[in-house]
C-alpha cells in the first residue's frame, strides 16, 4: 500500500510539474497578441487588455471583439501549434518560449518561434521540422 502511495504521489507531481499545453507569461497567450491577427491581418497585432478569452488555462487577448469572437467560435483554427512554443525548439525536443515577431502561416496554421533568426532557420526545412516537431509535441502532451 506505501509503494502504492509513493507512485501516486511521484505521478502527481509529475502532472503538477510539467511545462503548461499553453505558452503564456504575465502578457498572456503570446505574450499578449491576438492569435487571430495572424490570420486577417498578415501581422502580430497586440490585443487589447479588456478584451479577452480563457482557453485552456491562458488567457488570450484580441485588437478587437470581432477577432475574439472568432477565436471563440474556433479556437483549434486561429491558436499557434504546439501550445505556442516553439515550432524550431520542440523538433528538437525542448519547450522553448516564443516572440510574437517570430511567426509563420504554413498551411493554414500559425507557428511561432524562439526569435527571427531560429524562424529563418526553421524556414529552411518546414516540412522536416514539423515531422519532428509533431513526433515530439505528442510526447509532450503524453508525459
């Protein structure tokens, strides 16, 4: 039964411990822009601080009602990949913060990266450090 209680314990911690799904700092969800920006805009825009959403334990900010309205209506579709790190650190299996500068629209969804020099570099390889980057987000969000 004590070993039983140990594991417990150490599996609890282990949750409690672990990076957050969401990147976020006091500004929020990318460091307080709004993700939709990214989509009807072309660029980073920063959202404003009485318009805003709780998604998954971040809260998001948004220039305006109707771009958070759209969030709400789909979140999956306008939130960066990977919980917002960093596309670049996380194919090499590390959970890196992100600059809202840093951003990139492949496909239809946004990434974003540690700074403009690493998203250059993850420019040049998308499709491989997405392949990596997907193998290791999912052993992420198993641990």
């Amino acid at each position: 039964m004590r070993k039983l209680l140990i594991i417990c314990m150490l599996l609890l911690a282990n949750v409690v411990c672990a990076e957050p799904a969401i990147f976020s700092n006091n500004d929020g969800a990318i460091r307080g822009y709004d993700p939709v920006a990214y989509f009807n805009q072309a660029q980073p825009v920063k959202g404003q601080r009485d318009i805003t959403f709780e998604y998954q334990g971040a809260t998001w900010y948004f220039a305006n009602t109707a771009n958070r309205d759209l969030f709400v209506g789909d979140p999956e579709k306008y939130s960066p990949q990977y919980g917002g790190y960093c596309a670049y650190g996380l194919s090499k299996d590390y959970l890196v913060p992100t600059d809202p500068q840093a951003w990139e629209i492949h496909q239809g969804k946004l990434y974003l990266n540690h700074s403009v020099p690493v998203l250059q570099t993850w420019r040049k390889d998308i499709p491989g450090y997405l392949t990596k980057s997907e193998a290791n987000w999912l052993t992420k969000t198993l641990e």
